[in-house]
C-alpha cells in the first residue's frame, strides 16, 4: 500500500495537467472584411441646423484573441463617407449638403461572450485621414448668397464664406459598438451597429485663425456593419 499511495499521487497530477492541457484556451487570429451604411451629423457650435447624412464605409480588419471573454485587439482600415445636410424654412426652398470622405484606423478593444453564437463589444480610439471632400448647393441658395455679395460688397468674404471652409486634413475620436457575431466552418458573420464620437474639429476653431468660424465641429456618426471574418491558424 506504502508504494501504490505515491504512484497514485503521480497518476492523479499527472492527469490534471492533461486535464489542465485540453482546456487551456486556443488563440484565435482572423481576418476580415465588411462595410454597410451610416448616418452623420456635424456638432456645430454656434448651432447650425441639419439632417443626418447617408453614407457608406467598409474595409479590412484583422483581429487577435488572446484571452476567452477577454477577448483581444481588432485593427481596422477602412473608408468612410460622413458630413451633413443643412438644414433651411421651407419658404427659402435653399439646399445644401457636404460630404467627406476619410480613411479611417479604429483600434479596438475586442470582448465577446458565447461560443458558436457570440455577443461582442468593439470599442477604442480612431483616427481619420481626409481624402477630400465634395459638397452640393442648389441654385436658389446660390443665387441668394450672390445677391448678398453684390449688395454688401464691403463683406463679400464673410458672406456665405462657411460653404468655402477647408476642413482638415485629420479627425480623431472614439469608436464603440454592440452586435452578434455567428461562428460557422467557413468562417465568421459579425452583425454589429456602432457610434463615433469626434473629438477633434473638422474646421478651423482658433479665433487667431483667418477662415474662424465655429468653436466647435465635430463628427457624429452612426453605423451599421457587416463582417465576415477567416480564421487564421498559427
């Protein structure tokens, strides 16, 4: 019995680690693709009236999971159009949108909770990098500002000048989103709405600056997305 007691201590540890071994978590490495629509608007302060703006984003991601639930970190590169449409009385019959077209770069803290269906959360700073930009203005609008001119000439520059504003060449913020995500054997479907919150100012907001114009102008973006995502073995 004195020999059998420290073989079956052996064997018991012995088979905890193997136990311990089978269950230890397996890292998860995928890349992806996905897009869908948006909704944007512009925090203008002073505040400038509008509708949201439809648009559409997509791209490639790449995500690592290191850690079960934890979950990992999720890089994205995609395009995106945001901006606004202004708003005006209906007796005016003016019209006016502006669109800008960005790459953006989320970096995003990845948590899930499910196995084969999944419940994720994305969320972490983002930055953007315009590629330009395009507006359109209808000819009552147009007509009315050239009107202005003409009888202020003395203030030709300020009238109707925040159609002409350049905005900058980077925007930054936070990024965050919910969804559901579908494991199969090709790969996964990840169904996921998410918001942008800017931080930074899509114009100019130094009062020392020529073209000042709003203290405050920043994105606010909604977004639906659809990913599909191939796991990567190592």
């Amino acid at each position: 019995m004195k020999r059998l007691l420290p073989i079956t201590v052996l064997s018991f540890l012995f088979s905890v680690q193997v136990i311990a071994q089978k269950k230890e978590f397996e890292k998860e490495l995928y890349i992806g693709a996905g897009g869908g629509a948006l909704m944007s608007s512009v925090d203008f302060k002073p505040n400038v009236e509008q509708g949201q703006l439809w648009g559409v984003h997509g791209g490639i991601s790449a995500r690592y999971i290191s850690e079960k639930n934890i979950g990992g970190l999720q890089l994205e590169i995609n395009y995106a159009q945001s901006g606004w449409v202004e708003k005006f009385s209906p007796e005016t019959n003016f019209a006016y949108n502006r669109t800008l077209h960005y790459l953006q770069i989320p970096l995003l803290w990845h948590i899930y909770g499910g196995d084969k269906i999944r419940f994720i959360f994305n969320a972490g700073p983002q930055l953007g990098f315009l590629l330009g930009s395009s507006d359109s203005m209808n000819e009552a609008l147009a007509a009315d500002i050239a009107a202005k001119k003409q009888q202020n000439p003395e203030k030709e520059k300020e009238i109707g000048m925040r159609y002409n504003l350049k905005p900058r060449k980077i925007d930054y913020g936070i990024i965050g989103g919910i969804g559901m995500e579908f494991k199969t054997g090709a790969g996964n479907i990840s169904l996921e709405g998410r918001y942008y919150f800017g931080l930074g100012d899509i114009f100019e907001n130094r009062r020392t600056k020529e073209n000042f114009l709003f203290d405050r102008s920043a994105n606010r973006i909604i977004e639906v997305k659809l990913s599909y995502f191939f796991k990567k073995l190592f």
